[in-house]
C-alpha cells in the first residue's frame, strides 16, 4: 500500500496544528494560574535571534497552508500577522486548519511531481512535489510548532510529550 500526497499532508498538518491549539490552551491557563501577563509568553522566544512565541504560531500555521496551496497550483487565503493574544493565535490555527481540510485527495492528485517554486532570498529553490512536502514543508512546518512547545516549556508552562505528539490513537 502506497501513502498518498493527501495521507503525508492533510492529517499530519491538521493533528499538528490541532496540538499546538492545545498546547496554546494550556499556556493561556498556566499565565492565568501563575498571574503571569500573557504579553510575556507571547512574546519569549528562546534566543534574541528568533521569533518570539506569537510568531512561530503564525509561521506554523502560514507553512500548513502554504503547503497546500503550492502542491495544489492554487491561491492561499491571506491572514495577515496581527495576532497578539492567545485566543487571536487559537482563531488564526482554527481557519487554518479549516483551510487544510478543504483539501482532498483528488485536489492534491499528480502533486508528488509537480515542480514547487520557492522564491528564496538566496534565490529559487525547486523540488518536486513529494519532495517539497518530505523534505522542506512538513519539516520546517514542525520545526515552528516544535519551537513554540519550547517556549513555552522553557517559560515553566507544564507541557510533556503527549501533549506536543496527540494522545496515542487520536486521528
């Protein structure tokens, strides 16, 4: 049995996101347990050259359906970067997963070759599509969410594996 474009993409990127949404619910209780100003969460970051927590959401959330968008040739909705509190990134990861499960197995049919662009600072990068989803999308898609759980459980917000990986079984 072959795993197809949809199955690499479209359950992987909704669990993620639907994860993260949990673990953002968990920070937002922790500040209010501990008294702590949510605007400081929101805004750590593990190192002064990286994004800060509200950031990596967005990026996470703009990598799910800049994905699709490039493996199905079509416009990704625009949702500008203007979350600055929990429930505003818990909206933001809501129309995105909403967005990634618009997409079905026909509309991602023949992506595995279709050539994906990236327009780089560097310049243009090119992969296939099977690639660009394997080896660049869901990656950096990860790296981002990864971050965010980082931030926040440097930051003492009780967070363990299960709550970043999904419980065991879940969809």
């Amino acid at each position: 049995m072959s795993l197809s474009m949809y199955q690499a993409s479209v359950p992987v990127l909704v669990r993620g996101m639907t994860n993260l949404r949990a673990i953002l619910a968990k920070a937002r209780a922790h500040a209010e347990a501990k008294k702590i100003d949510p605007a400081v969460l929101l805004a750590s970051r593990l190192y002064p050259d990286m994004h800060p927590l509200t950031r990596q959401v967005q990026i996470a959330a703009d990598a799910a359906k800049f994905c699709l968008a490039r493996l199905a040739d079509v416009e990704p909705p625009s949702f500008p970067d203007t979350e600055t509190t929990f429930e505003e990134l818990d909206e933001r990861l809501a129309k995105t997963i909403a967005y990634v499960q618009e997409f079905d197995a026909a509309k991602l049919a023949g992506s595995d070759e279709r050539i994906v662009k990236l327009n780089m600072r560097d310049g243009t990068l090119e992969f296939p599509g099977m690639n660009y989803l394997l080896h660049f999308a869901v990656p950096n898609f990860f790296f981002h969410v990864t971050t965010a759980y980082d931030i926040l459980r440097h930051n003492g917000v009780e967070l363990g594996k299960f709550d970043y990986l999904g419980k065991p079984g879940r969809g």
